[in-house]
C-alpha cells in the first residue's frame, strides 16, 4: 500500500528496532533507549559493504608487504535515527537506523557506522522526550570507553532545525554533530534522502567540523543550526539562513566559510544529565501569530489555561498586533508580562532583529520556534526577568 502521509507511524513489530528499543522515556530510561547497537557485537558498518560485527570488520586484504589495503583513517560515525522523510520509504513506515544503513552501501566508503535508534517519527510526532532521548544516545556514547569521532542525526524535515538548536544548547561534548533530512522519501523518484545523509556523514568525520556547534547538511550546503529554517515545503532547496547564509559547502570537497559568534555546545550554561523531560516546560510555551485586526482572545485563553510563557511572531517590526478599538494581541501580551508570564517577541518574517522593550524580551534574529526552545531553557534554570533578556542576547 502507497503511504503519502511523511508522519505515518512504522507498523512493522518486527523489525531489528522494534525488538531492541523501548519508546522514549524519562531521563531513569536511559540505558533502555540509547546506543542501541542493532548489527552484530559491534554494529560497524565494515568495507563488505553489509553490517557485520567485530570479527567482520577484522576482515581485510593485505599487501604483499603484509599491510593493510583497507583505510584505517575512516572514521567512526555514530547514527541516531528518530525517523523522518529521510528514512521514510514510499511503502508503510519508516526504515530503523541499520535498515537506512544497509540501503546506502555507499557510506562504508566514507565511514565506519555504529546506530542507535531513539524513535521512526514524522516531524509533526516529536515531543520532548524524542528530545531528550537524541541527546542521551548522542552523550552516551561521547562518554563511552570508545567514542565515535562524529554523530549524525537524522530528523524529520519540518522540525529538524528545531531538534538541532536544542541539541545546540545543550551537548556537552567536542564531537561533531551534524544532522540531516529529506524532503523527498529513500526510494521517491529524485530522493535527496540518499546524497543528504552521505554528505552528513561525510561533514561529521571532518575534521574542521569540530567546535562550530550543531549543524545541518543538506542540498550541498551546511548550516548552523542556530540560524537555519526551512522555508520550502517539498523541494530539495527547502532550508536557509536568511540573516547568515550557510557555514559551508559541500560542492565535491568539504569547505567552511564562516563561524557563528553566538554560544554553541559545549559552551553553554544548560545541562541536561540531572534533568528529566517533565523538567523542560516547552509544551506550556504558546507561540502566538500577529496579523491585521488579531485580538487578544487566544492569549486570555491560555493564560487562563495555565501558559508559562509566550513567543509572539509579531509583525516585522516587531509590533504585536494592535486593532483600534479593540482588546488587540499586544494588549493582552502586554498584561501577561506585567503579571510575571515571560512574553519573548520575535516576527513572522525571515530576516531582521527584534529588541523588545519595558515589557517584552527581544528574541534577536531567532525565528518564533527557535525563541520558544532558548525560553524553555531559562525557564528551566529558573531564570526570570533580565536573566532571560541575557540569554537572548547570549544565545
């Protein structure tokens, strides 16, 4: 049966990640949903082009002189898969890890690749706990006895750059990142799914990659996961950086142009390894949109549901909208804020930057979803008033 839904869930109970993974849970579930090492002892993707275990990958031709033909400079990636378009084929459900492994024999040409999955979810799916659980796979391993030299994550299109500010703030660890989607399905006529993971891999095992915070491969470019946003809904070109453009290209060789000033990974002050989902409050964040003649309804409605904060997509200029006459939105934001709930104004466009004022934190040139993460963690730390302010002018 033909599946166009991107979001559908995987039905196959039988599948190598079916039978090893747990669904994702608190922080106490942590060895149950991590590191999953699905093919043989060892999980590596070897030069035979198929998963093997250690003895496998022991398995090479040498020269005359005894010496071994196989590269020993490939290095050793770490792929977290949550799902996505990118591991979504056109049939039912979504490939695990090893699965999207084993259809790109390619990649043992580039790397030796261990698998852990976290979750096969479409992007509208995540929740905070998937969060959590691609951070815990990616720490874990970094703390492990033999870690990987690079990690790539591969994310559901939609909210991928979301999933990689989160892990942007909060990994504390020197490995690369990377992460990747598609727009287009593995086995869909045109698939970006195949040349956008290649090139991931490929980013995640240079060694220029380090210290330049989380990333995203795709289309032949590479972008910080700060600045970036999708901006196309199905072509291959969907992602951007409108303020800063992309960090890097991947054009046959692998070149960085630019470093990002504001505070990456490891060099952030949020730490995740005493915290649980139920600790990041970005569920009760509600982000409201200003349009002509929007009243203030939605946001008297949440503050009575119990919101702990707001992110407005003002208008460009950062105005909330204000109907003459009218209890408009930046009214009712504005009483929100003066009874203590943090209102954080972004806009609703691309490009720009966005101060605030007495009353509203200004959320820079982050776009609405990417505030809404940055305020969950200062709320988080318990952070309030000019402490929150400093993040956004940190962050």
């Amino acid at each position: 049966m033909v599946n166009n839904n991107p979001d559908a869930e995987r039905v196959d109970e039988s599948s190598d990640f079916d039978k090893m993974s747990e669904s994702v849970g608190t922080k106490s579930a942590l060895t149950r949903r991590t590191l999953m090492k699905i093919a043989g002892a060892s999980g590596i993707v070897a030069g035979t082009g198929s998963m093997t275990g250690a003895a496998g990958a022991d398995e090479h031709e040498s020269d005359e002189d005894g010496e071994d033909e196989e590269s020993e400079e490939l290095p050793e990636i770490l792929l977290v898969g949550s799902g996505g378009t990118v591991a979504n084929p056109e049939t039912e459900g979504y490939l695990s890890p090893s699965e999207l492994v084993e259809a790109r024999p390619e990649l043992e040409e580039v790397a030796n690749i261990s698998v852990a999955g976290v979750s096969q979810l479409g992007s509208s799916q995540l929740n905070k706990d998937v969060l959590f659980g691609i951070h815990d796979a990616i720490m874990e391993a970094a703390e492990s006895s033999s870690p990987p030299d690079g990690v790539v994550v591969t994310v559901g299109s939609n909210t991928v750059e979301e999933v990689l500010y989160f892990l942007n703030l909060s990994l504390k660890t020197e490995l690369p990142v990377v992460g990747t989607a598609a727009q287009r399905g593995v086995d869909a006529l045109g698939t970006d799914s195949d040349k956008n993971l290649y090139d991931a891999v490929r980013v995640a095992g240079h060694p220029d990659a380090a210290g330049r915070g989380a990333l995203l491969m795709v289309n032949d470019e590479i972008f910080h996961a700060r600045d970036v946003t999708k901006l196309v809904s199905s072509r291959p070109d969907g992602w951007s950086s409108p303020n800063t453009g992309p960090v890097g290209l991947t054009d046959g060789g692998i070149e960085f142009y630019q470093q990002v000033e504001r505070a990456s990974y490891p060099d952030t002050e949020f730490d995740l390894s005493n915290r649980t989902p139920e600790d990041f409050s970005l569920g009760e964040i509600d982000i409201t949109y200003s349009a002509l003649g929007m009243e203030g309804r939605m946001v008297d409605a949440a503050v009575e549901a119990g919101t702990k904060g707001f992110v407005d997509a003002a208008l460009l200029t950062g105005t909330s909208a204000r109907p003459d006459g009218k209890r408009g939105l930046q009214s009712a934001l504005r009483h929100a804020a003066q009874d203590g709930i943090p209102v954080v104004t972004s806009h609703r466009g691309t490009q720009g930057v966005i101060t605030g004022d007495e009353d509203f934190i200004g959320g820079g040139s982050l776009t609405p979803q990417k505030a809404r993460i940055l305020l969950a963690f200062g709320m988080m730390e318990g952070k309030e008033g000019e402490e929150l302010r400093e993040l956004f002018e940190t962050y």
